[in-house]
C-alpha cells in the first residue's frame, strides 16, 4: 500500500500563484510515476500532469505555459507549481501514483479556489 499527502491547496485571486506538494510513503519501491489530477463541480476529473521515475513528463494542453510539476522520487514527493492561475482551475486537486502491478493510488485531494 502507498498513502499519498497531499498540501498546498487554499483560495487565491487570477493570476496568482500557488504550489501543491505531494508526499508517498509506504510501499514506494512500487511507485514508477506520480502526478496531478483535478476535478471540478460537475466535470470528469482530468490529467494536470504527470512524471514519471525516468523524468519524463505529461502536461494537460490547457496548463502548458502556466503549470510546472517536479518530483524527487528518492524523497518520494511531487510537486506542482501553478502560475498565472485562473477561475477555471479551480478544482479538487489529487496526487497519483502509478504503482504498476501494485495498482493506483489517489491522495484525498486538496482544493484549489481562484478567485476572478
């Protein structure tokens, strides 16, 4: 099992700024990607983005520019930073990890608010 804490969410005014870290602990050694997902009121949760062990990373179109995920998989955390924020990224946000053969695993989700 991965338990996946995520941090960093709160209320913000458009073209703000906020940064949302996630840390894994438990069975990590199963972890080979982590990344960001975000739902809003009414909507499919969606990809923000992704990375995974080797680097490689997976940005949703409609953050490219805006949003900027890192990880460091020997601290087992991944963060996002999201820049420029506007009120239609406002959302539950929720860490992911890709644990293979093990699975998926979701964080409880944190919210984001921007304010127009």
């Amino acid at each position: 099992q991965v338990q996946l804490v995520e941090s960093g969410g709160g209320l913000v005014q458009a073209g703000g700024s906020l940064r949302l870290s996630c840390e894994a602990s438990g069975s990590i050694f199963s972890i080979n990607a982590m990344g960001w997902y975000r739902q809003a009121p009414g909507k499919k949760r969606e990809l923000v983005a992704a990375i995974g062990s080797g680097g490689r990373t997976d940005t949703a179109d409609s953050v490219k520019g805006r949003f900027t995920i890192s990880s460091h998989f020997a601290k087992n955390t991944v963060n996002l930073q999201m820049n420029s924020l506007k009120p239609e990224d406002t959302a539950v946000y929720y860490c992911y990890a890709d644990g293979g053969d093990y699975g998926d695993y979701w964080g409880q989700g944190t919210q984001v608010t921007v304010s127009s």
